[in-house]
C-alpha cells in the first residue's frame, strides 16, 4: 500500500485515490492545504494498486510519445481568443475542436470562492472559465473516475492539467485498460504550484485591508498589463486592483509542493499528447508575431493523436516551426529549486498563521518593503554601471 515517507515522492495526482476499489484512501490536506493520500489499513487489503499506479518517478510510461517532439510556435487567429487566454489561445481551438464533435473538457477553474479545482465543461462558456493559468496546485477530486467514465460512455475528452495530473491520469487509465482513442491530453510546461491555503489566505487579506468582497480574480491580466509582465488582479465590489505579493511569493519557491522541487517532467519526454506553454525567447523564432505582447504559445506535439488535432485546427491557428533547442526554457529542463527557508515558513505558518509567517519571511508588511526599494536601488545602480561601461 502506498505510503508517503518523504512528501517530495508525491505529486498529489490522485491516481492512487482513484484506482483504490476498497475506498481505502483518503486525500488529506497538510499545513498548506497540499493533499497527500493517506490509506485506512483496516479497508485496505494490500492488492498493491495504489503503489503500481503511481507514476511519479523516473521510469514514468509514455508508449506513444515521438522519438523527439514536434515544436512549433503560435496563437490563435482571433485576436479576441489570444486576449481571454494567458498565452496564445491554443487552449481555446483546441478544446473548441472538441466540444464542436459533442466533447467534454476538463481542466482547471474555481469553486465560487475562488479556490483552484478541476472541472468538467460541456460547452464553451462552461470552457471559458477553465482559460488562464491559474498559479494554485489544483484539487482534482474525484475527476479521474469522471474521465473515464465519460470515455466509457464514447463521448470525446479532452483532459488539460499539469504534466503530474496528466501522467496520473494516463496511467490511471492505463492499469484500468480503458481505450483512450478517444481521449486527447493537454500538459503544461509548469513551474511548480504554490500553495492552496496561501491562495486562500490571501484573498481574505486583500478583503480585509480593502473593506470589500472579491468578485473576480485574475492571475496576469494580460489586457492590462501585457503578456510579459507578471501581476496579480482583484476585482472588488466598487474597485479593481493588481498587487505582486503572491506572484512574488511564488517566483522565491518558497510556497511551491515539495514534489515540484525534483519533478520528474521538467523534460521533452512529455505526459502529454501536446504541451502547452508560454513562448519565452519567441523573438528569436519569429520577431513579428508578438510583437503587440498580447500572448504567444509554445506548442509542442508529442504524438501521432497531438499531430493529428493540430492539423484539424490549423486554419484557426497561425504557426511556425520552431528549433527546439531555442524554447528551452528553464522548465523544459530541470525542476524549479525550492527557497532555503520553504520548511521554516511552512512551519511559521502552521504556528503564526497567514499575515505573521508572510510578513517573518519579508513577503508582506515593511521587511518586504525594504527588500523591494533595495532591489530597485541595485537594479537602478546596475544600470547606470552598465551604461558607464558602454561609454
Ligand atoms: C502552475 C502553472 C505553472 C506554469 N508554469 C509555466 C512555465 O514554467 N513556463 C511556461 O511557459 N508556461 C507555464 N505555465 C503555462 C502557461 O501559463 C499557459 O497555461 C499555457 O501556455 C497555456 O496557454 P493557452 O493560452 O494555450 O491556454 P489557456 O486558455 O490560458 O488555458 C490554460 C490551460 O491550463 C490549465 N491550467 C490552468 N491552471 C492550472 C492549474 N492550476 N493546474 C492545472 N492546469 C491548469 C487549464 O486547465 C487550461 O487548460 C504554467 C501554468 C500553470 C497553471
Ligand atoms: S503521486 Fe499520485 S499516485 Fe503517487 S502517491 Fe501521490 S497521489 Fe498517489
Ligand atoms: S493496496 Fe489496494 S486496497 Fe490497499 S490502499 Fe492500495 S489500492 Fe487500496
Ligand atoms: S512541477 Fe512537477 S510535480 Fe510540481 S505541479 Fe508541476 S508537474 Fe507537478
């Protein structure tokens, strides 16, 4: 029976959860609201399942991959899609495509406070929700079971998630022996995700210190801000503001699942049938298409099934080929490496709560000020250093 001795060994996929026919796993939450199965012995009766179904490791499956995938660069041909998606709107066709044949789409959105679940979505407005990175590890539920219920029923799926979510998926699929013909999967070049009770805590923080409700929240509001900056947005009831703190917290590592510091995905042999990403370095591959920051994707496609769905959007799409050697971008390559002081805040806010534990760890309050207006000093200072030697 699986049994988590170091919490980096575990993704929190789910797929033990799902294969378990004895009912005997639960998911529970730990001090940030990540959630690792824990197995009642006394409904276990040791079938090993949980443990052969588990594919976070080296030696993950990926039976049908390409020797070496396909890369292209892109976005959607409707400048009103690539606007309402976090990169180039590839999401978007793709899952259109699907729902145009009776499909269903699962992938990431909100419960109605704002926490990050997967969801099921039947037409394009239940879809609509599920665009745009959502930086939250999100709780897949019982989704799996869902999924395959719905290939059982010869209905078209397409499953988007992190490249964790994803191979637990296939290879919850796989030890069921479903025939996934009908089933396309989506990963995500990731980076990590933070932290759900950090999420959580956060919304009700910018709700107290503004004396209002959060209506809607926005990860990058590209429309704003543009594709490349990185900020996020709250709508309140009469008001509308951006704020870095979360995102701030996020690019430290210090609020990331243990597991995504030694990923076993951050590589090209991908869990996906196509990888979705933000095309970073685009200008070296094709200097025009971006050149209104509105979003621009990276696509790459890791199977036959990915090749033959790019071809059935290629007129919604406009692409280019691209060297692969030039998208390498850092999560292509090896995992994000945590902040030294990740056990400590965790331990921090166990004991302290929200605002203490961010505020010891300089992420909010007048520490993290002073750390903010130093870095601007020595940005300013580098620049102008900079400057003088060009001279
Ligand atoms: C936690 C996280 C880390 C990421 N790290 C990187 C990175 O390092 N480099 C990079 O290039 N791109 C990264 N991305 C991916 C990128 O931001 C875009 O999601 C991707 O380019 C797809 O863009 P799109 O316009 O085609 O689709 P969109 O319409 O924006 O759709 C986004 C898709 O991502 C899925 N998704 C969103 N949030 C989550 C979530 N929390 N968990 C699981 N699935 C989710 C949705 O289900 C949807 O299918 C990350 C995304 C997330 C959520
Ligand atoms: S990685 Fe997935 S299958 Fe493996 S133990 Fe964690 S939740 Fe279970
Ligand atoms: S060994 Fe079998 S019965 Fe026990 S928890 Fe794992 S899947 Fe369930
Ligand atoms: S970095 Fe790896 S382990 Fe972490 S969420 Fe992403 S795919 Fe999963």
């Amino acid at each position: 029976m699986i049994t988590i001795n170091d919490k980096r060994d575990c993704s929190g996929c789910t797929a033990c959860y799902a294969i378990c026919g004895r009912h005997a796993i639960e998911m529970r939450e730990d001090p940030l609201g990540f959630k690792y199965p824990v197995v009642n012995t006394e409904k276990c009766v040791e079938c090993g399942l949980c443990d052969k179904v588990c594919a976070f490791n080296d030696i993950y499956s990926t039976p049908d991959n390409l020797d070496r995938p396909i890369a292209l660069g892109g976005r959607h041909k409707d400048i009103e899609e690539v606007d309402k998606s976090r990169s180039g709107g590839i999401f978007a066709a793709l899952s259109d495509a699907v729902l145009s044949e009776g499909g269903v789409i699962y992938g990431a959105g909100y419960d109605s406070s704002f926490r990050v679940i997967h969801k099921r979505a039947t037409d394009p407005s239940e879809r609509d929700e599920l665009r745009g990175s959502k930086y939250v590890q999100s709780d897949i539920g019982n989704i799996f079971l869902q999924v395959e219920s719905d290939i059982k029923a010869n209905r078209k799926v397409l499953f988007s998630g992190t490249p964790c979510q994803t191979a637990g998926l296939s290879s919850f699929l796989r030890l069921r022996k479903v025939n996934c013909d009908r089933l396309l999967i989506c990963d995500i070049v990731c980076h990590g995700v933070p932290s759900p009770y950090i999420w959580r805590d956060y919304l009700k923080y910018i709700q107290k210190k503004e004396r209002q409700k959060i209506i809607d929240v926005n990860f990058r509001d590209k429309l704003r801000f543009g594709w490349s900056a990185h900020k996020e947005s709250f709508k309140l009831e009469n008001k509308y503001i951006s704020t870095c703190t979360y995102t701030n917290a996020y690019f430290q590592h210090i609020m990331i699942r243990r597991s995504c510091e030694v990923c076993h995905y951050t590589n090209l042999r991908r869990t996906g049938d196509i990888t979705l990403a933000d095309f970073w370095g685009w200008e070296k591959s094709n200097p025009d298409m971006n050149k209104d920051d509105k979003g621009i994707s990276l696509i790459l496609v890791n199977t036959n099934k990915g090749a033959r769905h790019i071809e059935q959007i290629k007129n919604k799409i406009l692409s280019f080929p691209v060297n692969i050697e030039q998208a390498l971008q850092p999560n292509l390559q090896s995992p994000s490496s945590v902040h030294p002081g990740r056990e400590q805040f965790e331990k921090d806010y166990e004991r302290f709560g929200f605002e203490k534990s961010m505020s010891r760890h300089a992420l909010i309050g007048w520490k993290h000020d002073v750390v903010r207006i130093m870095d601007r000093i020595k940005r300013k200072v580098h620049n102008v250093a900079r400057k003088f030697r060009k001279l």
